[in-house]
C-alpha cells in the first residue's frame, strides 16, 4: 500500500512472508513463556533461561538451552539470524 507521504507501507505479515524461508530470528526465553509459541513443549521449570529459533512469520522452528544449537539449526536451514531481545 502507498501511503499520502508516497512510502510503501508494509503489515505485519507482509514484512513476515519477505523473509518467509530465508530469514530467522533468534530470541531469549523464560520457560514461563515457552507454551505461548512452543504449545507442544513439556511442563518446564519456572526460571529458566531458553533460546529459540523462529521463521521471519514466526513460525517456532527450535528451542534449546544452548544458545549456539540455535545458530547451528538457522545455517542448516540457510536462514540469515536477525536477534531479537
């Protein structure tokens, strides 16, 4: 869409489907917030430190306590790792 200033505006989900196969993002996790994306993931102790991989739409992808395993499953993928904090 083009906006009255003449910038392209993107939503949400088109700036996700840009990047959709190609780019990943890695986040920290607590586990109190692991369900939320995860719906799959066993019950986890409270406190604890993850790191997950998710698609450029936000897909969950992986989920590990071992910050490079992410890293390692995005060049598997040939996703280039954008963080988020």
């Amino acid at each position: 869409m083009i906006a009255k200033s003449g910038k392209t505006q993107l939503s949400a989900q088109d700036l996700a489907l840009l990047g959709a196969g190609k780019v990943g993002y890695i986040r920290k996790m607590r586990s109190e917030d692991v369900l939320a994306k995860f719906p799959e993931a066993p019950e986890l102790d409270p406190g604890v430190e993850l790191w997950a991989l998710f698609g450029a739409d936000g897909t969950p992808i992986l989920l590990t306590d071992n910050r490079s395993s992410t890293f390692y499953r995005a060049a598997e993928d040939e996703l280039k790792t954008v963080c988020l904090h």
